[in-house]
C-alpha cells in the first residue's frame, strides 16, 4: 500500500472492469458482494507475517461479556439483532472486528455498532439475493465452491505454518545489517514515473532526448509534442514500499536521477524528484523484522511441504495443458501468501504522517 498521491501529468487511462467483489455502498456503509454475501466468513492468512490481529483476544471477551448483559439463555445471549427470521450474534462482529487492524480499547464499542448496521445491511441483501435464488446461480455457485476450497487450503497452510520457528537475536541483527537501505540508509522518496507507450522504432528517440532534456518537464513537452501517449504519477515513498529490484537502484541515486526500465508495450522512466533520509534503529525495526523472518520460514516450509505432495501424488494434464506440460519444466508450487495489504510503513514502526513529515509535506 502506497503513501501519498497521484497526479496526472498528461496521456489517458483506461476504464478498468469492475470486478465481481468490487464493494458496494448501501445507505452509507461498505458492503462486500461475492462469498461475504452468502455468509461465507474468509479467514484471510498472511505468510510474510506483517499482518496482525488488530484486538486483543481480551478486548474480543469483553464484548462477548457485554453482550451477554446477565440474561438467561446462552442462545438469546448472543444475538446482537433480529433481521426478519435470521439473527446476527455478537460471535459475527467479533470476527470483523479482529480482522480491523490497530482498534483500541475505547474505540471497540462504537465500532461494534457500526459492524452491526454492516451486518444488517448484508444480511438484508442476501435474504433479497436468496428470494431471487440468486444463491442457486452457477456463476454464484461457483464462487462459493472456489472460496470454500482456498478456505481449506489455506487452513491447512496455516497450521502448517505454525510449526515454524521464531528468528533469534542474531538473526534479526543480521538482516538490519545487511540491508541498509531499510533501516540506517533508509530514505523518503518523492518519484515521479512516466509510462510511456510506443513502438519499438521510437524507443531509441526517446532514450536520446531524456538524456539530453535538462528537466523533467522539457521531456515531457517533447512527448507531447511527438503525440507520444503517456500517463504520469507522482509519489512519496518510504523505502520499504518501495519494490526490492526497484529499491537497489533509487538507494544509490541522487535526487534529480532517473532511471528507465523496459515495458511490455513500451517504457517507463522513474525520475527522482527529491528524497530525505529518514533512518529506523534496530529496537524500531525489530517487531517487524522478526515478524518478516517468521514469515519467510513459514512459506518455506508450505512450499516444501507442498513440493512433497506433488512428488507423491499422481498429476495427469489433459488436452492442451497436457502439450504444455510435456514442452515445459515442472512448475515450481503456485502456492503462494496473500499480498501485503498493511500499509508498509508498519515495518519500520512509522506511520504515513511520519513519512510525509521527513519530506516536509503537510
């Protein structure tokens, strides 16, 4: 997840499609269509370990406690609110409520009503959905049976993953020391990215002239009046958002530098328009350091384990895919961890008003 803001510069975009679980807004709250929609709860599983249960497992009683207000029935104790025929329990906010990250203690009542009207609203589209035997649609039908295999799969990683050991002292020294582009060299980087669209034959003309302009902004008149399409973004980046490849190369520039990196339908050149060190000690990194190390050892042992399956159990491709596997070499298991959809300034302890201060932006 990205820290800051983005301009456009010149060129187009395109009209991206919406998706089938594109959230939808109901009377001012965010509903998710798709397998929430049925009631399928999707435990998310995140193997490089920088995701966090954002409560307690205290705080999470509590509200259990609360609910319970002394009554009799353990049943009727847990129902948080009748919907026609149907109940939403307390156990339902619960589990939202977990997966919220960075919640405190006093902010759990009120955001415990809010998932509730949430989960009205939700639950009052899937009884419309169900009259209207939406739940019977194969499109529908197929969604659920694909979430409902990845919640297993990912289940089985999970604990899987639990077996893994925690980094030592020495290993997370290690790694602070041997990357210090994110943590003793560590910089805020403003960029700017042009991506460029053109043929093969005009790559050469480009290159020429964004050697020779003395300005960012000389280049893109050029473009402009080449009739070169292009779309351009602006960005403040701490370096851990930055991408590994990516970050190699803007830690040993100087603001004013660019570099250019080859596109499938043209190029893209990253300008570094400004940059400000802004370093983290080891005591700030650690958490997330140890949490990344963990996550590693967590997806190796998944990758080796599901390396043996494959080994062990009889694979038969058909048709086409069949052609395919006889002209390629075994795929390495596709298995792989959800994307980090934490805000990356969490692993050097930083949050984003932190970043945009280092470069001086209000």
């Amino acid at each position: 997840m990205e820290s800051g803001f983005t301009v456009m510069v010149h060129g187009y975009t395109r009209r991206s499609r919406e998706s089938v679980g594109r959230p939808v807004r109901v009377a001012g709250t965010c509903i998710t269509t798709r397998v929430e929609a049925m009631n399928l709860k999707r435990k998310r599983f995140n193997c490089n370990g920088f995701r966090w249960a954002g409560l307690t497992a205290a705080t999470v009683v509590a509200i259990g406690l609360a609910a319970c207000g002394g009554g009799s029935g353990a049943k009727a104790s847990q129902t948080a609110a009748k919907v026609n025929k149907e109940e939403i329990t307390v156990h339902q906010i619960n589990y939202v409520l977990q997966r919220q990250p960075n919640i405190k203690k006093e902010q759990v009542e009120p955001a415990s009503r809010q998932v509730l009207e949430r989960l009205i609203d939700q639950e009052l589209l899937v009884q419309k959905a169900q009259d209207l035997k939406l739940d019977r649609d194969p499109r529908v039908v197929q969604q659920i049976e694909t979430a409902k295999r990845e919640i297993i799969a990912r289940a089985y990683a999970e604990r899987l993953g639990e077996k893994a050991t925690k980094p030592s002292e020495e290993d997370v020294s290690k790694y602070f020391n041997e990357n210090p582009a994110l943590f003793t060299e560590r910089r805020v980087y403003n960029v700017q990215e042009l991506n460029i669209e053109a043929k093969p034959e005009q790559l050469e003309g480009i290159r020429s002239h964004l050697t020779d302009a003395k300005t960012l902004t000389e280049f893109v008149e050029y473009l402009k009046a080449s009739d070169i399409k292009f779309v351009g973004t602006q960005s403040v980046r701490a370096a851990e958002q930055v991408a590994a490849g990516s970050l190699r190369i803007l830690s040993k520039m100087k603001d004013g530098q660019h570099f250019e990196a080859p596109m499938p339908n043209g190029v893209m050149v990253v300008y570094l328009a400004g940059s400000r060190v802004q370093p983290v000690t080891l005591e700030q990194a650690r958490p997330a350091i140890e949490g990344f190390l963990l996550g590693q050892r967590r997806m190796e042992l998944i990758t080796k384990d599901v390396k043996a399956m494959r080994d062990n159990a009889k694979i038969e491709y058909v048709g086409k895919f069949a052609e395919a596997a006889a002209s390629s070499p075994t795929p390495a298991p596709a298995l792989t961890p959800d994307p980090v959809t934490e805000p990356a300034s969490s692993a050097t302890g930083l949050d984003n008003s932190t970043i945009s201060k280092g470069l001086g932006i209000k």
